[in-house]
C-alpha cells in the first residue's frame, strides 16, 4: 500500500474536525516481515537524505511531535531516525518550564534550540503545549507572571496562535521548515497502553499517576487540539494528524511525511571548483609517493 502524505494533513483554511479523522487506518504492511522491510527502506533513504542535507547546508528542518500520553512519540523518534548520523540531528524535550525560561516569553526556551543549517530538529513537545495543557489548566497560565490584562482567557490563545505561527513564516523565509505530527491516539488505545505499562515490568517506569490524572481532562484535550491545528496548520507549516493506534503504521507513515519533506528541499551536494580540484590533485600526487 502506497502512502500518501496528503492523506495525513491538515489543510489550511478548512476546518479540521478531530471526530472525523480515524485513530486507526487500514494496516499499510501485511505482515511483521513486510514492516520491517519498508521501514529498513525509509530509514536507508533518510540516512542518504540526511547527508545530503548535512552537506548542502541550505536550510533546516525542524520536526515538532504533539499528542497524548502513550501515544508514541518516543518510539516513532527512535525508530524513523535510527539509520540519521546523530552529527546532523539533535532531538529536545520539553517539560515544565523552569524558573528561568518562566522569566521570558513563552517562545524563547524553545527558539534557544532550533536547528542549524543542514540539520534536523526534533522537538519531543514543544512551544505548543502553551496552547495546549496551559489551555486545559488555565490556573498555569496565572502562574507564569505575565501581567493581569495580557492572560485574559478571552484573546490570550487567539494571540498565542498569532505569535506561533509569525513566528513560523520567519522561520520559513530564513530556509528553516517546520513539520508538525500530531500523533492522533483514542482514549480506549491509551488506556491499553497504561495498563501494558502496568502490568509489564520493564515498562513501569513509563507510567506515572500524573498521567491518569490528565486522562480525566480528555475531552479538553481534544478540544484544545482541535482549535490549534485549526489556528496554526499553514501551507509553510503544516500540521499531519496521523493514525497512532497502530504504532508500525505511525511510524511508517511519519517516515513517508519525513522523506517528502526532504525530498521538497532544494538541495545538491557542493560542487568543486576548478582551483579546488588543482588542490586535490596536488595532494593526491603527494600521497601517491
């Protein structure tokens, strides 16, 4: 089964309804070994990709990964990016802000690790949860500082939004595209995740009370999804609501956004002057000795 990256994204100037789009889509691969292959495939084709953009040094690519707990993020991370030199990738998370990144705008902590040119970043979370679990606990909005008349619960997403995607249109028109999954995961998929994470010992340390106390604000949650991918998914930055209740097929399907995105680029390899090919033969003779 062929895919189709179109499939997976959310338009601009359409309305995205989350209840329309599944959790789960018809199997890509066959069987375990089928899987294994196409991955090995996207990821052998990254890798070259990868270093042909390390080596073009042009623009950045910047991949931001949102959804719930259990969703995947971590695994579709590790598994796309296995076969990408590590000199040409860096991957950030982002918890609770500290006292310190509180001090500045809520965009600062997160533009301190944008990628360089000629590499991918990866952002385990990102900017977004300022318009996520800060819009499901407003109470840590009235913690961050900000003075009283620019938290009015009123206008502070719409401005929020606005700041985000300004600052993504920057981003692109200085050769740093951006790439958004949201890793769309239903509530029954979740609570098997939990319970694996339970009931599997080597899987313990995943979990964490916090997690079913956030299970409880789940309808939130989706609301709040659904008005920042409306808000913010651009013809420069889209947003891909990919299918997360079967993680190979996310995986698969993240690979393909990935290889399209780096294919999209205009890139080549630098070319050799004639002065630098002179230097090159020189050196190649005194070797040769």
């Amino acid at each position: 089964m062929k895919i189709d990256s179109s499939d997976f994204r959310v338009r601009p100037g359409k309305t995205f309804r989350l209840s329309d789009w599944p959790t789960i889509v018809k199997p890509i691969c066959k069987s375990k070994e089928a899987y294994q292959k196409l991955l090995e495939e996207h990821v052998a084709q990254l890798s070259s990709l990868q270093r042909l953009h390390y080596a073009s040094n042009r623009y950045a690519l910047l991949l931001i990964f949102q959804a719930m707990d259990a969703a995947g993020k971590d695994g579709a991370i590790r598994h796309v990016m296995s076969g990408v030199n590590p000199q040409g990738c860096q991957v950030f998370s982002f918890k609770q802000p500290s006292a310190d990144e509180l001090e500045h705008d809520f965009l600062w902590r997160t533009t301190c690790r944008l990628p360089d040119r000629g590499h991918i970043g990866i952002f385990n979370r990102s900017y977004y949860e300022e318009v996520l679990v800060v819009r499901v606990h407003p109470e840590i909005l009235r913690g961050q500082g900000l003075p009283e008349e620019l938290r009015d619960e009123k206008t502070v997403w719409d401005e929020r939004y606005r700041s985000i995607v300004d600052l993504e249109k920057h981003l692109y028109r200085n050769g740093t595209h951006v790439i958004k999954f949201f890793l769309n995961l239903s509530e029954n998929e979740q609570r098997k995740r939990f319970l694996d994470r339970i009931d599997e010992p080597d899987k313990n340390w995943k979990f964490s009370l916090a997690d079913i106390h956030e299970r409880k604000y789940w309808a939130h949650y989706m609301k709040a999804y659904e008005a920042c991918l409306n808000a913010t998914s651009t013809h420069h930055a889209p947003w891909y609501a990919v299918p997360a209740d079967d993680k190979e097929n996310a995986r698969l399907i993240v690979s393909q956004i990935v290889l399209d995105a780096l294919h999209g680029l205009k890139m080549a390899y630098p070319k050799t002057t004639a002065k630098r090919r002179q230097e090159l033969k020189s050196i190649r003779h005194l070797l040769a000795k």
